[in-house]
C-alpha cells in the first residue's frame, strides 16, 4: 500500500467514526429533548453543574486513552454546553 493509499484508508475510517460520533451526538439530543419534558413538567432547573461534574469524573475514570483526561474533558464540556443550549432553544421557541 502506498502512502496515498494508506492516507485515504485513514480518512475513511476518519469518516467511518465520524459517521458514528454523529448517530451518537444525535441520539444525545433525542434524550435531551425528553429530559427537556420532563424537567419543564416537575419545574426543575435544566443545568444541573453537579450531575456535570459527576459525568466527568466517571468518564474521566474510563477513559483508557490515548485521549488526555484535559482532551476529555474539553470535548465533553462542549457537549455539555451545546446541550443545554439545545434545551433552553426549544423553551424559547415555544
């Protein structure tokens, strides 16, 4: 395999994963939607910075590398955050 090849091998398998991270982000925003309900029904605030925290400390105690525990936490931080931004966009939409 030359190293053309060897790239484009890598890029499929780039798009492979990022096809996945994609279904799996999406899936994510299903459960937020449904988390949405059920907070705005019982009148609970949407972020909650302890259960946060807890999120990432549990990953951060799975995570087998090579990504750094600042990496991790960067990525899901972000994901956090477009999150409740998900959830309170609806809100205001309404």
């Amino acid at each position: 395999m030359n190293d053309d090849d060897t790239l484009g091998a890598l890029r499929g398998r780039f798009t492979q994963v990022n096809r996945r991270l994609l279904d799996d982000l999406n899936e994510r925003m299903r459960l937020i939607e449904e988390a949405r309900a059920y907070k705005i029904a019982r009148g609970l605030p949407f972020s909650d910075p302890s259960r946060q925290e807890q999120m990432i400390q549990d990953l951060l105690a799975a995570n087998p590398g090579p990504m750094s525990a600042a990496e991790l936490e960067e990525i899901f931080r972000a994901i956090f955050s477009v999150s409740l931004a998900h959830m309170q966009r609806d809100v205001h939409q309404e």
